[in-house]
C-alpha cells in the first residue's frame, strides 16, 4: 500500500487536506479511528449548531405573540428529539466526506495510525491488526480533546465534557457549566433556553474573555437577562459526588466560597491535543508544550512529516485546521501558496446573541501603540434589527489613525456570524476605513451596522 501522501485523521484539516491533495494528482490514504469528518462534523461545530437552532426555534415560538401570532395548546422541548435531530444532521454530514473521498479516490484505512518512520505508517485496526502504509509525506491532524482540571475530574455521567452533553439521556433540571468559552457558552444557552437552570463558571474577569472587553460585557448582561445564573472571577475547586445532587464549590477571587447544588457539572475549561500514541518521539518530532512544532508551511523538524490543526500551535478553530491543510500540501504538491495571516482569522461564538471577531481588541491595539479611531453602531437603531425584534448588541470597529487600517472588528448580536467574513475580505485587501462608508451596503439588512459603525468612526454616521 504505497501512497503520495498519508493523513492521519479526517477532521476538517485532515479531510480537506486529503481532498485537495487528491485534486492536485496524490496517491491518497486517510486513517481514522472513529467516523468520517472528526470531532467537528460528528461532535463539535454540526451537531451543536443543530441544537442550537432547536434552540433557537423554541425560543421563538414561545415569543410568538410578541411577532402577532397566537399559539393554542402548550408549547414544550422534546429534548431527545432535538438530541436525535442533531444527530441525524451529524451522521448526515459524515456520509458526505465518505461521498467526497469516494469522488477523489482517497483511500480509507480504519484504525489508529502510529509513525514507524518517516515514510512509514501502522494502523492498528478494531481486531487488532496490524496494516503498513508507505508514504512519501505524512500530516498529522488527529485533533484535540476535552481538557480535564485536577479539581474536575470526568465520570463522563454527572461530570461531562462537550461530547456528553450532546447525547444525554434526559434533560437535567440543573446544570453548572464550568468555562465560558466558545463550547461553554453555547451550551449555557442552548440547556438555559430550553428551561435547564443553568450556572455558568468563569475564571476571568468577564464571560467569553478573549472577546473585546465591551463585546463580553454584553453577553454577560444578555445572558443574566436570559437567566443564566453567571460568575465571574470565579473558579470551581471541588464537586462532592456523595449525595443525589451534586454540590460543587466555587471559590471567588476574595476567596469567599459557595456551594451550588446540581445535577450535571459541564467542564468546558479548554481542550487537549491528541499527540499520545502516533510515535512523535520514536521518529524525533519535536514537540514544545504538548504540541507538535511547525514552519509556516506546517512542516515538522523531520522530514517528509507535517502537522496541522488542533496539535500546533494557534487557534483551534475548525476553519484554520481547513486553511492549514490546504497550504500544506500545496506547498508540498510544488505551488507558493501564501502563508496563513493569524491575525486575519475569525472567531465566532453561536450563542443568541451571536459574537463574531476579527483582529485586535481595543485594549490590545492601545497597547501595541496604535492611534486609534472606533465606531460603534447599535443594532437598537438598525431598522431590520428592529423588524426582526433582535435589537441586542453592537458592531464595533477599530481603524488605526495614520494609514486608516483596519485593525479589528468585534460584532454582537442576530446573524454577527454570517456578517464577519466581509470584514475579513476588507482586511485581507487592505480596505480602509472610507472605502467600507463608500460601499454601498443594501437597506434593511443586519450589515448596514458595519457601514455605519466605520461611518461612526470618523464622525459621518447618519442614524445615531
């Protein structure tokens, strides 16, 4: 079994590598322990969108009359249902890539791969047995897994990462949901809204903490209004498991503690690399805080192997693990692909409201030194905002003075996620400040927001 190249793992880096190594005349073979497309596609980005758009559904019939609709009869979650639709949607999805290999003639191999040599791969099948896969290039992109705290151990029953709280039995009445990142945060909104009491955890100082500091503070007083209990600068140092409900300590920064009784604790604190098992040190890949170390064209210090995605370092972010693919094996296929700009990449949180971000928060941008201009546009005065009756939130844009540079752009609010990727063009083009007010931007929509906040920033908006 001799090939161009070998993939280990079929996540949306390694899928989308295989393809489109495939497309530029590869030999290809992908290995993958479990199903088709990763945790992404299986137990990720798919099927928590699907139950947030349950989610979101039931929201809105329960707020019918507010749009001049009456319900009859009582309106309830059937939460296994929505549990089996977000599945449905998953395997859906997997049987996809399985047509889109099939399509590229991509050959794949079941089983856990481990590097024997540098242009050698073992799989380890389900029974046990042992395949060799000859390779002139390997990439590694075997993905991440839920991040455990000493003081928060998964049972994977009361005590759950991301992937358990996606096929749970039943709908608890309580959950503390421990991490308000993007993983967190969705599920605190997706269990709240469906009538779970939920608590959410956070160690830092506002909820989703990466965000710009005037975008987290926004979710945090959605979410209260929402009624998710929120906490933060606060960190769970122990859950007693002895009794029915569990009862989980939460220490403040002051060092105060309380005890919050639940039936589920969801650790959402962060994620852990799969680099265990494929043979990094037998053939000397080096690795720097448990991750794989690449060049810019994902190339380990051995020759002929490569890693992308979730096992290197920067964002772990199912569209960066895609892009990464792509280069490499361009570069590896003999092209000059461009380098992946980091600080173009954007991130997106699908809570209601949504958040979506680009490049540097204010805070960061006065640090470095810049000059700054920024406007800031609410949706309270967006007309179709006001139609839709999803007037939270806010788009925020950060120009630099001197060159009028975009810098970044930090969005909150109905349908931020699908809006960001114009901003991501404008940035990837070098577009200024004025030539985003000079485009024209089609009336009622959401994105006339990103027109007037640049608008705001040099003191030309019209409709605030």
């Amino acid at each position: 079994m001799n090939f161009d190249l070998v993939v280990i793992g079929s996540g949306p880096g390694g899928y989308v590598a295989a393809i489109r190594a495939s497309q530029l005349g590869m030999k290809v073979a992908v290995v993958e322990k479990a199903e088709l497309g990763g945790i992404c596609l299986n137990w990720g980005c798919i099927p928590t969108k699907s139950l947030l758009k349950s989610a979101s559904v039931y929201e809105y019939i329960t707020h019918a009359n507010e749009y001049g609709i009456k319900i009859i009869g009582e309106v309830k979650p059937d939460f296994l249902g929505m549990i089996n639709r977000s599945r449905s949607v998953a395997d859906g999805m997997s049987k996809g890539i399985q047509f889109l290999f099939k399509k590229n003639k991509i050959e794949v191999v079941p089983g856990v791969g481990k590097i024997i040599r540098k242009d050698l791969v073992e799989v380890t099948d389900v029974d046990g047995l042992k395949h060799e896969l000859n390779a002139k290039h390997i990439i590694l992109a075997t993905g991440a897994r839920s991040k455990e705290l000493p003081s928060l151990p998964q049972d994977g029953e009361r005590i759950i990462g991301y992937r358990k709280a996606m096929i749970l039995e039943k709908q608890p009445a309580s959950m503390v949901v421990v991490g308000s990142g993007a993983i967190g945060s969705e599920f605190a909104y997706f269990y709240n809204s469906i009538g779970t009491k939920v608590i959410l955890v956070e160690y830092l100082d506002n909820v989703v903490p990466l965000e710009d500091e005037e975008v987290s503070k926004q979710l945090g007083r959605s979410f209260k209004k929402s009624g998710i209990e929120v906490m933060t600068g606060s960190e769970v140092t122990k859950v007693d498991k002895s009794g029915k409900l569990l009862k989980v300590t939460v220490k403040d920064k002051k060092g105060s503690e309380k005890i919050i009784e639940s039936e589920i604790v969801l650790s959402a604190v962060g994620i852990t690399p799969n680099i265990e098992g494929l043979g990094l040190e037998d053939v000397g890949v080096v690795i720097d805080n448990g991750r794989v170390t690449v060049d810019s064209y994902y190339r380990t210090n051995v020759d002929g192997i490569y890693a992308i995605g979730d096992i290197i370092a920067g964002p772990a972010l199912a569209h960066v693990a895609s892009a990464e693919g792509i280069i490499c094996v361009e570069k590896i296929a003999g092209y000059a692909p461009e380098p992946l700009d980091y600080d173009n990449i954007p991130a997106c949180t699908y809570t209601t409201p949504e958040v979506a971000s680009l490049g540097l928060t204010e805070k960061v941008a006065k640090e470095k030194g810049y000059e700054l201009k920024i406007g800031k546009f609410p949706f309270t005065a967006s007309g179709k905002a006001s139609a839709a009756g999803q007037k939270d939130g806010f788009v925020k844009l950060i120009f630099d003075t001197k060159y009028g540079e975009l810098l970044g752009a930090h969005l909150i609010g109905a349908n931020v996620t699908e809006m960001i990727a114009e901003l991501v063009t404008a940035r990837k083009l070098e577009t200024t400040g004025h030539e985003i007010i000079k485009a024209i931007h089609p009336h009622p929509t959401m994105s006339e927001a990103i027109m007037e906040a640049a608008a705001a920033a040099y003191g030309e908006v019209i409709h605030i």
